[in-house]
C-alpha cells in the first residue's frame, strides 16, 4: 500500500516521501497516529502545494548536521571507567555510555545513532565511534577510554587489639621480641608450676 509521509519516521523515511508499506502498518499505526496519509490525488496536491517548505526544513537539517559533524570530529572525548591493573574494564562503555557523555557536553543524540566497532569496549584505549546524522552524513568520533585511579589506605594494625589478643593468651610480648622471650612469669604461670609438679 502507498502511503506519504507526513513526518519523519526513522528508518521509514522522512516527510514528503512516498513509501510502500503494508496495510496493517499503515491503517493501524502510521494513520492513527498521523505519520503518514493515504497516497491518493488530494494528498498529492496538498503535499506539492508543501514541496518548498519541507525543502526548506530538510536543508536547515543538513546543515545543522554538518555544523555537529566538525564539533563531534572535533572532539576527543575522555571517559574514565574503573579498570584491573591489566587495563581490563570492570564495566564496559557501551553506546548508552557515549550519549551519556556527549549529553554532559551539549550533544543530544539518539542511542541508536551511536554505531561501536563490536557491542561495547572492554578494555582502556583509544576508539573509533561512528554518530549518524542527517541522511547518509555521520561522524567520526574519537573515544578516549581511560583508567580510574583508585586510591587505597596502607592497612594499619591497631597495636590495641594486638594487646588485646596478647591479653587472651596470656602471653607476654616486649617489643621486638617473639612472644614468651625475656618475659618474665606471671603469678598465674609461677602458681601453675608447683602444682603442675605434685
């Protein structure tokens, strides 16, 4: 069935374009929803009588797309994602993560118009992603994916507990001696002994 468009609808096509769809497509969702309109005399006129103003739309959109073109190619964008000391990512940078990044500079762009080599990227280096603009025209970016340093404390012994734990076996330790070395006996050991003998 033929239909004309009446908005942009991605991957369909774009307003003004005359498309051939099924019939069930078009009368249960392009129709009610008003994306498109049936290809009859009547919509033809209507949309030739438009021809001029969806060109003029269709114009100011490529050129919007080359001007976000050089900003994106422009750019090196940084992300920095926690990695093992061997440069393996703990997570992965996918194409959510992208448009995540380029929507905290300004850049609004749509997930699926983000294009990775491959599902994600698993490891620090240097990428080449590919963003989809008007049309045929894309960009290249360069992604940049980088370590986070995380930063550990040297782990301290308390020298309380250690007294604690000394305390519980009864043994006596001096500094910088093992543990029972030129310590003196309690008076718990020394009653210990005679009794021990008898």
């Amino acid at each position: 069935m033929k239909v004309i468009l009446n908005k942009d609808l991605s991957p369909l096509g774009e307003e003004g374009d005359v498309k051939d769809v099924a019939k069930g497509y078009a009368r249960n969702f392009l129709f009610p929803r008003g994306i498109a309109l049936p290809y009859t005399d009547h919509t033809i006129k209507v949309f030739e009588a438009r021809r001029d103003e969806i060109e003029a739309r269709k114009t100011a959109k490529r050129q919007d797309a080359a001007g976000i073109k050089e900003k994106l190619e422009a750019l090196d964008l940084v992300i920095t994602m926690p990695a093992g000391a061997n440069g393996k990512l703990y997570g992965a940078v996918t194409a959510q993560t992208v448009v995540d990044e380029l929507g905290k500079l300004g850049f609004s762009v749509e997930r699926k118009r983000i294009e990775l080599a491959g599902t994600s990227f698993k490891s620090v280096g240097k990428y080449k992603v590919m963003v989809k603009l008007y049309e045929s025209s894309a960009a290249e970016l360069t992604v940049t994916v980088q370590a986070q340093v995380i930063k550990t404390e040297p782990r301290v012994t308390s020298t309380k507990s250690r007294r604690r734990r000394d305390a519980e076996t009864g043994e006596v330790v001096r500094p910088g001696g093992a543990p029972g070395e030129g310590a003196e006996e309690s008076p718990a050991n020394k009653e210990a002994i005679p009794a021990a003998q008898e």
